[in-house]
C-alpha cells in the first residue's frame, strides 16, 4: 500500500454513456484503438506541427476550402476530397513532418468534441500507453477513459485497451487507484483473457472484420504494439498538440 492519495479510475464503454462520469477533478483518455487514436499517436510520432480534430464533415470541408490538409472517413471509407483516411500508415514523416492536418472519423473524433469541456483530455493508444499511464500515475486526478466505440455502441478494442491501462497503473507504485467501477473491472477481465493470445482474439473483433473487407486490415497488428512513440497528444483549446 503507498501514502499516496486514493484515486478513482472509470471505463466509459461508449460516448453515450459518458454523461454519467464525474468529470471534475478528472483526466479523460480518448481511446479508438481502430484507428483514430493509433492515427493521431503515429502522425505526433512522426512530428506533426498539431492536428485540429472536427466532428462533422462540413467543418472538415471548411477547413479543407481554407488549404488544410484533410484526414477523414466515414465506416472507415475515405472522404471524398479528403487528403488520406485514418490509417495509421497514411501519417508517415513525408505526408506530416512538421505540418498541421485536420482529422474527422466516425467515432474517435465524436468522442473528442463529447470531451472537449473537460479540463484535460489525453489521447491513448497501445503504442504511448506506458508514457502515458506514468504520466497519469504523477497526476493527482481521478481517470475515466473514455472509449469511443461504434457509432455509441460498445466495442471490444477499446475495452482491452482500457483493461491494459488498468493493469500498468495498478502496477504503478506512484498511485493508489481504488477500483470501485463495474465497467473498470469488466475491462481489466477481458484484457486478462485478451493478452494471452491478443491478436488471435482480435480476431473476434467486428471491426476487424469491416476493415477486412475494405482491404483496410494491414494495420491491425501495428494497432496493438506497445511502446512504439513516449508522445502523449492532449487538447489544447480546438486542438491536439504534444504533451510538454
């Protein structure tokens, strides 16, 4: 047991639920492990400037009309107009290096405006979580990760990542989280079945299977590799920039 203070950590499986989360005094994690949030961790990694995240096509059309460079889908399927989709292979050094892109998904952005008033929004992925849960662990607020889901329905990606995120912060000797959260616990549950064998059991995933048949799955053993980037992208006002 260590004297630091109790903490709450809190898994909202889908953005309609997030409204009954207590978000004062709270961190929220963004998490859309397929693809949204891997994306924005690999464009930080490959030093993007900062990235403007929208929730609607037509702000994403606006911003392209003033020369932005545009990243969006819609059921994973590129926006026409838009510059690439959200895969995270299309956020190489040559297409972001030091440029600033607007980015509009189906569901990770939709959770990003749900979060925008909280006081501070992280993003997550498998490939920061360890920067990002030490990070977390040196913080004195309580956490909900939020999971962005499908279309306001729960997922299984998003929920291994939550369960990962618990077990490396209850690890961490730098926080005493009390875990008193149903959706927490069902989470830290099914990573512990997940981990075993991860990409076999994403196999059940039913995104996996959309983005099977767009031809969209080369990246889903990259979607779950740790530690690749110790970048955390959080908000800052209208966009996402590199934790400092």
């Amino acid at each position: 047991m260590t004297n630091y203070p109790e903490r709450t950590i809190e898994v909202s499986f889908t953005p309609l639920l997030f409204h009954l989360h207590k978000k004062e005094n709270s961190i929220v994690v963004i998490v859309d492990i397929l693809r949204a949030t891997t994306a924005i961790c690999t464009a930080f990694a490959n030093g993007v400037n900062h990235i403007i995240p929208v929730a609607s096509i037509e702000e994403a059309k606006k911003y392209k009309k003033k020369g932005y460079l545009v990243a969006g889908e819609r059921d994973g399927v590129v926006l026409d107009g838009a510059d690439f989709g959200n895969s995270p292979f299309n956020f190489t050094k040559e297409n972001v290096n030091d440029r600033i892109f607007v980015i509009t998904t189906t569901n990770g952005t939709q959770a990003i405006e749900m979060a925008r008033d909280c006081s501070k929004v992280a993003i997550g992925s498998f490939l920061n979580i360890s920067s990002l849960c030490n990070w977390l662990a040196e913080k004195n607020e309580n956490i909900i990760i939020l999971c962005a889901g499908w279309k306001n329905r729960f997922n299984l990606e998003d929920t291994i990542f939550a369960g990962a995120m618990i077990e490396n912060l209850l690890s961490n000797k730098k926080i005493n989280l009390k875990l008193n959260c149903d959706s927490a616990m069902a989470s830290l549950d099914l990573w512990n079945v997940a981990k075993k064998d991860l990409i076999g059991y994403v196999q059940k995933f039913a995104h996996r299977e959309r983005l099977r048949k767009l031809g969209l799955d080369d990246v889903i053993e990259y979607c779950f590799t740790k530690d690749v980037t110790e970048i955390i992208p959080v908000l800052d006002g209208d966009k996402l920039v590199k934790l400092k």
